[in-house]
C-alpha cells in the first residue's frame, strides 16, 4: 500500500495532511505578497513625495490607517482585493471602514485580525500604486 511505499507511518499521515492541506493556503498567500511588493515605489520615490514626507509608521496596532487612496475609481471592493489575503491567511474577519466622501475621502481604517497580519499588510502595502497612486500605510492612533 501507499503507506509501506511511501514509508508513512500511519500515526503520521494525518500530521502529513494537515500540511498538504496547509500548502496551497500559504503559496497564495505568498503569492499575493510578492506581487504586493512588486507593485510599490521604492523608500526614495516615497520620500520624494509631498504625502509621504512626514511619513511616521505609527505604533503597532492591529488596525492600520491608510491615506491617498485614488477615491474617484478605488472601490471598497478593490481595497478588500489588496488586504482580504491577511485576514484569509492570518484568520479573522474582513473589517474595512473606506471614505469616499467628506474631508476624509481617499482614506481608510483596516482592522485586522492580529498585530502580525497588521505589521505584514503595512510593510507590503505601504507605497504600493494602486490606480496610479501610491498608498500610504502606517498603524492607525489609538483612541
């Protein structure tokens, strides 16, 4: 049989589909990541840029605070696309709060399910050109 074959000791095998399992779930997530890096302006274009030159990080949080966001074609729909991997990956709910209107058009809140998740989304996202316009990313204050 496939275990004497294999050599897989039967104690094994559900440990062994747990990770075959497990594996495609982190391949896209990866994926998803790498194409998220590719797509943003590297540290000096951002400096160069009047939204970014007092760029501050913030504290870590587990909700992130992004800003200069093309509001006039970004849907929420598109911004769930960019983040939705971190909240799949890390589990969680999808929680996005975007402004299309007002004085806060172009900005969301993003709260995601752990600081991890949160810290993976920032370093990602942050300056990455989402309808010819950089995001800027960085962990929301705290009330």
């Amino acid at each position: 049989g496939i275990n004497a074959e294999y050599g897989i000791s039967p104690v094994a095998i559900p440990t062994v589909l747990k990770f075959m399992e497990k594996q495609p779930r982190e391949i896209a997530y990866e994926a998803h990541r790498t194409k998220v890096r590719s797509q943003r302006l590297s540290a000096t274009k951002l400096s160069e840029l009047p939204v970014f030159k007092k760029y501050c990080p913030g504290e870590p949080s587990c909700k992130l605070y992004i800003k200069n966001i093309n509001f006039k074609c970004v849907t929420e729909a598109r911004l769930r696309e960019v983040f939705q991997p971190y909240y799949t990956f890390h589990g969680g709910s999808v929680d996005i709060r975007y402004m299309t209107r007002g004085q806060m058009k172009g900005q969301a809140f993003v709260t995601l399910p752990s600081v991890e998740a949160a810290q993976e989304a920032r370093d990602d996202c942050h300056g990455y050109v989402l309808e010819d316009k950089p995001m800027a990313v960085m962990f929301a204050k705290s009330k």
